[in-house]
C-alpha cells in the first residue's frame, strides 16, 4: 500500500475507535441506549467483512498464484461441506426437540459436526505427517 493510503486507514482508525469509546462512555453514563450500541457494533462487523473481502480480492489480483492456492483452499472446503452435508441425518430425536427446530436444522447440525470431524482428523493427520517427515529428512 502507498503511504497515502495508510494514512487515510490510520486516521480512519483513530475516528472509529474515538466514536466507539465515545459511544461506551454515553452508554455507560446512561445517554445512550443499548439499541444504539448494537446498531453500531453492527456498523462496525459489516464494515470488517467489508475491507476482509476486498483486501482479500486485492490481492488475489496482485498475486494470482497465491489466489490459485486460495481458491483450491475454498474447493476443498466446500467439498467437505457437501459430503458433510450428504453423510448427515435429519432424524430428529425427542431429547433434541427443543434444542432443534426440525429436520432441515437437524441435517444442519449434523452437517457441522461431520465437517468438523473431518476437519479436525485432516489436521491431525497433517501435524502428525510433519513431524514423521522431518525425522526422517
């Protein structure tokens, strides 16, 4: 980034962190309801999903080979998804009924669960394959 432009998201982040103190300050004193806290916290989550997906798609433009890697890592993570998704039940058991809404939430969650089985095994077996590896490099 030029020097210019990191001056701008400086003073930016200076104006939006002296708002949100001055917000908490009101807030606490009792100026401020808590419906105005949430709207600006809501303010504040769309506008870091905001500058996460354009700076990411800045620079998949600038680096188009780390944007392939990328674009593999989000395959890859949709294909877990789906076969997440394809494996989960949508049983509903009566301990569970006031937890979950119905079978689409049931599938929903039994989604989740595999995903993260998957997940979490695959980083297993890729931490234990690194160190296996350099014992024997």
């Amino acid at each position: 980034m030029s020097n210019g432009s990191n001056k701008i998201l400086s003073i930016l982040l200076y104006v939006l962190m002296g708002i949100s103190a001055l917000l908490g300050v009101l807030f606490y004193s009792g100026s401020v309801s808590t419906d105005v806290i949430m709207y600006w916290c809501y303010a504040l989550l769309g506008l870091g999903v905001v500058a996460a997906v354009v700076f990411a798609i800045v620079n998949m433009i600038r680096s188009p080979k780390g944007a392939k890697s990328a674009v593999i890592g989000v395959v890859a993570l949709l294909a877990v998804f789906g076969i997440s998704y394809g494996l989960a039940g949508d049983e509903m058991n009566d301990v569970y009924a006031e937890f979950i809404s119905g079978p689409e939430a049931s599938k929903r969650v039994g989604m989740g669960l595999i995903a993260f089985y998957i997940l979490g095994i695959g980083a297993i077996a890729v931490t234990v394959f690194s160190g296996v590896s350099k014992l024997f490099k």
